[in-house]
C-alpha cells in the first residue's frame, strides 16, 4: 500500500502582471529580471479574491480530474503562508466553500516548503492508518505581503494555487518517501516580521489600488530578503537534499526522471537539475509565468507537466523546496496515473 497522486488541479488569477508592469513602479528592467530569475510576468490576485478562493478553485480541478467529489475526502490541508485571516484555517474556508463538512481540515506553514512538507505529512499520515484520500492544497496570495516600493523583493513572487486529491491503495507506485530539514537560525535571511494583520483583504481593502498594492499603509507584513545569501544557501542546501533523498530511498540518480522543483529562480533550480545530470526537458519549469508562488509554486510546477500530457505511468519524480526559515525538503514520488 502507498500514497499515489490521482488527481491534480492548479488555479492562476486572471490578472497578468509583467515586468514592463512593474518597471512602472519600481526602479527596475525587464532585461534584469529575466537575466537574474528567468521571471517573464506573474499572476495577481483580484482585490475581492482570497487565498482560499484560489485554493478552492485549485482543489475543484484536482477533484474533477481524480472523478471523486469533496464527500470522498477524509481531509483537507492547505500550505500556505497568506491565509485569509490569522483563524479560521484557510482549509475550513476550503472545505465549506467545496461543500464538505465534518472532517478535519487544517493549514501547514513552511512558506515556500510547504506543500514539500505537507506531502511528507500526509503520506505519514496515510501509511498510519489516519487517512484514505487527502486534499492537498499549496496556495498563497505572496502579492499582499510585498512590499511594492522593494525592487529586491517585489520583482520575485506571484499569487496562485496548486492541489493534488491523494489516495491511499494497492496500486503499483505513489509516494516513495521524503526529507524534511529546518535550520531557524537563518530567520533574519528571509522573512516577514509582523504577525499579520496580514494577507487578508479584510484589513486592506479601503486601502488597495486594483493591483492591491498598497500593503504598507495597513500595517501589514512585508517580506524583507537577503536574496544574495538566500541564493548560496538554497543552491548549496537543495544539491544535498536531492542527493540525500535518493540516497535514503536506494534510488539511482539516473532513475529521475523528472524534477518538480520550487520555481524561485531559474538559476537556482537549473543549479539542482545540473547536480542530478538532467536534461532541460526533465525539468517542470513554470518560473517565467508564474514567478515564485510559495505553497503554490510546487503543485503548479507538477499540473504544468501533467496537464501537458508529458508525465508517463512509472516515471520517477523528484519534488523539492527551499524556503524562509530556513525550511527545505524534497519529494520522490513514482508516477501512478
Ligand atoms: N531590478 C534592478 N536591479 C536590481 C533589482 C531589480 N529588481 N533587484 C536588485 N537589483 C540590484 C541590486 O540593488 C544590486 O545593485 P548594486 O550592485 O548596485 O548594489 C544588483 O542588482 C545586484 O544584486 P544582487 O543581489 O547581487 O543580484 P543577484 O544576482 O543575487 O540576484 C536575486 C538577486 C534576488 C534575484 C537573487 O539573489 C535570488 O534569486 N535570490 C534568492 C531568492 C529566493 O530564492 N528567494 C525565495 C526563496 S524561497
């Protein structure tokens, strides 16, 4: 018995936002941009959306396509970093705007790692007997928690939402397991202080611009990074931790055949496919649309693959995330669809 992926859904907001956008606004070039992280535009969130609509949105999809409804599930767990408020959970708003009741929902928080991280959990949990099917959701609003005035940060990231139902059977295949690591003494490299009032247009709404982009004012948290000493350590941490869980699981590095990574920058996940010895096309690559999503960044990296049909029963995938905290990990999962 494992834990196999049968459904998997993404949502991206309707509202495109390029680099050419942001030169309008902060003292940057789409020439740069493109050059440093490979980003082309991002997805921003409309002013009367919430993180859990795109997540909603996202696992609708992921439901649809594995034929199940929102009564076949056991659980919900949305990662995210931006919730709609501090409580309820993102997952409850989830599961009521999906129609479901009673079974327990609940979100995860490892910023970037998250869905990383909450796959590892569910599939614990699943190989503990807790749970049958899962909705597993990464999903993030990062555009309410920038700080639009900071061209180091606010070039980087995008809103949307990435969701996988999975199912505990027989089948041949599924999770084959993963690493989690956490180094907290990195909190000052990455990070956004104020313990919200935070992504919720609640508290920002009167103050939003039809980008919703005037966070400041409001109080709310802005990421602050030191993107030099965050690029060495994500490069450095994510080449051992591709290698350790290979190493842990008896896989071959040459068995990989596809990387799913978190899309911050091209020249970070490129870095990771080149220590594994892959191909550019082995490579889930969704950085130039999407920019760097979070939660969301990983689940939409795989329904980019997958949608496009390239993704074949049997083949070996490796997921894998950096984040603030310092929190990391990575993913092997055996293709079963
Ligand atoms: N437009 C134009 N210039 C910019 C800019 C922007 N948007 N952002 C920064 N710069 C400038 C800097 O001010 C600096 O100028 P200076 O040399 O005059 O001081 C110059 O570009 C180079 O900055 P540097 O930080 O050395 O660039 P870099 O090659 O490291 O690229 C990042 C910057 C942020 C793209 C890169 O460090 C990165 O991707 N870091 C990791 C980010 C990440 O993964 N975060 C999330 C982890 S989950």
């Amino acid at each position: 018995m494992s834990t196999h992926i049968i459904g998997v859904g993404g949502y991206l907001p309707e509202h495109i936002m390029t680099n050419d956008d942001l030169a309008q606004i902060v003292d940057t070039s789409d020439t740069w941009i493109r050059e440093r992280t490979g980003i082309t535009q991002r997805h921003i969130i409309d002013k009367d959306e919430y993180t859990s609509d795109l997540a909603t949105r996202a696992a609708a999809q992921a439901l649809e396509d594995a034929g199940l409804s929102i009564d076949d599930m056991d659980a919900i767990v949305v990662a995210t970093t931006t919730p709609d408020m501090i409580f309820p959970s993102t997952a409850s708003m989830v599961q009521h705007k999906l129609g479901g009741k009673g079974f327990p929902a609940w979100d995860i928080q490892a910023v970037c790692s998250g869905f990383v991280y909450g796959l590892a959990q569910v599939d614990g949990m699943m190989k503990g007997g807790m749970f049958k099917r899962v909705l597993l959701i990464g999903a993030e609003s990062m555009s309410r928690i920038l700080d639009w005035q900071d061209r180091n940060t606010c070039v980087l990231f995008g809103d949307g939402a990435g969701a996988v139902v999975l199912e505990f059977n027989d089948d041949e295949g599924g999770v084959v397991g993963s690493v989690l690591h956490c180094d907290g003494s990195y909190r000052d490299l990455l990070l956004a202080k104020h313990a919200h009032p935070g992504a919720s247009p609640h508290h920002t709404r009167a103050k939003q611009d039809r980008l919703n982009m005037n966070t400041d004012a409001a109080g709310v948290a802005a990421v602050e990074m030191k993107g030099n000493e965050v690029f060495r350590f994500a490069v450095t941490k994510l080449g051992e931790v591709v290698k350790e869980v290979l190493e842990k699981y008896d896989v071959a590095q040459s068995d990989v055949d596809w990387l799913v990574p978190h899309q911050a920058n091209i020249r970070i996940l490129n870095a990771t496919a080149k220590k594994l010895g892959l191909t550019a096309d082995q490579v889930a690559l969704t950085v130039a649309q999407h920019a760097n999503t979070s939660a969301a960044s990983v689940p939409l990296a795989l329904n980019d693959i997958y949608r496009a049909g390239k993704v074949k029963k049997g083949q070996l995938l490796l997921l894998e995330a950096f984040a603030g905290g310092f929190a990391w990990g990575a993913n092997l999962v055996r293709w079963s669809k």
